[in-house]
C-alpha cells in the first residue's frame, strides 16, 4: 500500500517561524563578532541573548502587522524583534544590508531542506536494492524502440534504477555544498560598513562558507545548480513510473503499482486498476523541470542586484523541495508495494515465437563461415516469416536449406539457449555492489 504524504519537516522549513529563526540567530552571531573586535559591547550582546528566547512562531503575526505598513520584510522583522530585546537592539544588523540576511538563510534553509531530500534518497536506495537482489534472476524481455529485442532480468532493470538513484544522491550532495555559502559584505559586497570577520565568524558558526567574492547577493549560478540537482532526480523518477506505466499497461501486464483493498480506479468501470501513482509522479515531475528554468532565469540579474529573482526563488524553493520531498515518498511506496508477474514475463517472451534469438543464429552462420551480409540475409528473412506467420523462427530455420548447409540441429538449437544471455548478471550485479 502507498503511504500517505505525511512530511512536514520539508514544509516547516519554509515556514516563516523557521525563517525568522535563522534570521535571528544570524543577527546574533553577527553581534556576537563585532563584540569580538570590541565595537559591541559584550555586555549588550549578553542582553540580546538572554532576550531572544521569546517564541518566534508567536511573533510572527506582530512581524506580518509591521510588514503590511512598512511594506519592507526585513525592517518589519527588526522591529518586532527591537520590541522584544529593547536598547540593546540598537546593535542588530550594524552594517549589514537585507540579502545579508536573507541570502545566508535561504543557504541554511537549502541545507536543511537537502538533508531531508538525501534521507528520502537513501530509503529509496534501499528499496530499490532489495527489490534488485528479489529479481535477480526474474527474466523478462528487453525492449528497444518499445519492440522486443533480447533477454534480459527484472533485476538488472532495478539494478540500473539504483544507480541512478545513487548519482542523484551524489548530484544533491554537490549541490548542497554548492548552496552552502553565506554572505555579510554589505550593499555591493565590498565590506564598506562591516568587516570580513564577522563574515568568517557568522558563517563558520552556521555550518557555511563565506562567498569569495559576492555583490549584494549570492550570485544566482548556485541555486539553479540545487535546482538542477533536483529536477535530474524528479526526472528519474519519472523514467522509473513511465517503465512502471508501460509494464502495467494491460497487454503487457508485466509489473503494476501496488493497488490496495478498497480502492476503486474508476467511477464507471469496476474493472480497472490504473497506474493513478506512477502518473502522479510523471506529472508532478515536470514542475521540478519548469522550476529549474525559472532558476536558470533568475542567474542574469542587474549589476550588483536587482530583485526579479527573490519573488520567484520564494515559490520554486519551497515548491521544489516539498515536491521532491512528496514524490520520492510516494515512489518508496511504489516500489516496496510493487506486484511483479513473473509468468507473463515469460509468456510475452516467448510471444515472438523466438525471433529474439536472432543476434546468436547470425553470430553462429558467421562462425560457420558465412559473411555477416549473407548471414544477416539468412536469418532475417526467417524472422520476418516468423513475425508475420506465428511460426516458429527455430523450426524454419529447420526448414531453411542454407542455413543448414552452414548449421545443424544442435549448433541451431544451442541459439536459443536462455542462459547465454544470463551469464554475466552475477557480475553486473557485483559492479552495483548487490553481489
């Protein structure tokens, strides 16, 4: 059974409690370094500690009253917070501007949010690889181009799906290290009004990295590398629920998303058990892709900054993050509930009347001495009387003078050997680390 989404650690995140939270604790920190140059005193930054326990989710709506009049977030922020540290607030934000502030949160709040992703990640992998090991050996046909080409296993299929899941996970942690950058420079970045130290100290205590080099904001080409690193795993995931799709559809009937006691897939007919899940996930992934180009928008900006990229970063962040959060819990479920037919695999194998085996008679006449053009001749008019007829592509081949010039009934027979195209799964499966 599918469990429900029932996550919200991903959604606390972009609540304004947490933001403001941040926000706090870096005005704090940045306090906490001017008292180390002596240009705050200790005592003050004492009373702004010993001030700041108050409940910042209650404050929140005192932040929104300011904000409706001064129509500015940050300066609404300031002032509730003076409210409720009194004189000492006078040192808050001493040389800092707003997107020193914001752009080291959101650094934080993208941390937090990728630590959550790289857990949902890990459980994934963690199915996947199960479900790989339990399908080892559950043949199935492979396809190219959606027509039947040779063996393969259900396993191997899974097997790949892990490994992208693992190089999603790697993308994410370069893109979370990417994102983990803070910046107290001031209005163009040049330090003017506050020093690099209290930079180095508040970013250090936050868990980042100062920017090198900024203007009044991060430069933008870090988001959009966070954004890509998720719409590559919202894109994955959608590969894996189209595969899921196709092999449910009912002609095929390989594999279906799970579907539990009660549910009903259509108000008109009974009957129908439809991939509502996998569909989900294709669909719901092509917002991540859409954010990502809206980040990707958002790198060119005006000189030192302009603001067209702050309206859009506060939809496609959360958005994405929540998202991904959402659709990876809902592929977990997917593929722990999968159910898998092993029996129709091999019914829809042997539906082609073995023209699947084609590559090894044309390897096989090769080696008997025939040239690949008239061995290719050979065999593919075979197949194709094969595909047409419903006969079988062993028994005319049987029945096909120059094939046996070249082959008879044993080298013939020992081509449609289901093994030789299973030999080596042990060995990828070791190469995936499942072995």
């Amino acid at each position: 059974m599918i469990p429900r989404y029932s996550r919200p650690k991903m959604a606390a995140i972009w609540e304004p409690a947490n933001r403001f939270a941040i926000w706090l604790e870096i005005e704090v920190l940045a306090c906490e370094a001017w008292a180390e140059l002596g240009v705050v005193p200790r005592e003050a930054v004492a009373e702004i500690q010993a001030r700041r326990g108050f409940d910042m989710a209650a404050l929140v709506p005192r932040i929104d009253a300011i904000e409706r009049e001064v129509k500015h977030d940050v300066i609404a922020f300031l002032t509730a917070v003076a409210e409720q540290v009194g004189p000492a607030s006078r040192y808050i934000h001493l040389g800092l501007t707003s997107s020193d502030i914001l752009d080291t949160c959101l650094a934080c709040q993208m941390r937090q949010a990728a630590d959550l992703l790289l857990e949902d990640l890990t459980a994934v992998e963690g199915v996947l690889a199960e479900q790989a090991r339990r399908h080892r050996r559950t043949v199935m046909i492979g396809r190219t181009h959606g027509i039947h080409a040779e063996p393969t296993t259900f396993g191997l299929k899974l097997a790949m799906w892990l490994m992208e899941v693992r190089r999603g996970r790697e993308r994410l942690l370069r893109a979370r290290e990417v994102a983990s950058y803070g910046k107290l420079s001031g209005a163009v970045g040049t330090f003017a009004n506050v020093p690099p130290r209290v930079e180095e100290y508040v970013c250090d205590k936050l868990g980042l990295k100062p920017e090198p080099v900024s203007t009044q904001i991060i430069q933008r080409d870090r988001h959009a590398e966070y954004l890509a690193a998720l719409a590559l795993v919202g894109a994955s995931l959608d590969k894996f629920a189209t595969e899921i799709r196709h092999l449910q559809r009912t002609e095929v009937r390989e594999a279906e998303e799970p579907f539990s006691e009660g549910q009903k897939g259509s108000s008109s007919m009974p009957h129908k058990r439809n991939p509502v899940t996998c569909e989900q996930i294709s669909g719901l992934s092509r917002l991540l892709r859409s954010n990502l180009q809206a980040a990707l928008e958002n790198v060119a900006l005006w000189h030192e900054r302009d603001i067209s990229h702050s309206s859009v970063e506060r939809v496609i962040l959360p958005d994405s993050t929540i998202l991904l959060d959402y659709l990876l819990a809902k592929f977990k479920g997917v593929a722990e509930g999968m159910r898998v037919y092993p029996e129709r695999m091999r019914q829809n194998l042997d539906g082609t009347h073995g023209v699947i085996f084609s590559q090894q008679v044309l390897l096989e006449l090769a080696r008997a001495g025939a040239s690949r053009e008239a061995a290719y001749a050979m065999v593919q008019r075979n197949a194709m009387r094969a595909w047409e007829s419903g006969e079988s592509f062993q028994a005319l081949l049987l029945a096909d003078p120059e094939v046996r010039v070249a082959l008879d009934e044993a080298r013939i027979a020992a081509c449609f050997d289901l093994g030789y195209h299973l030999r080596h799964v042990d060995e990828i499966f070791k190469r995936v680390g499942l072995g």
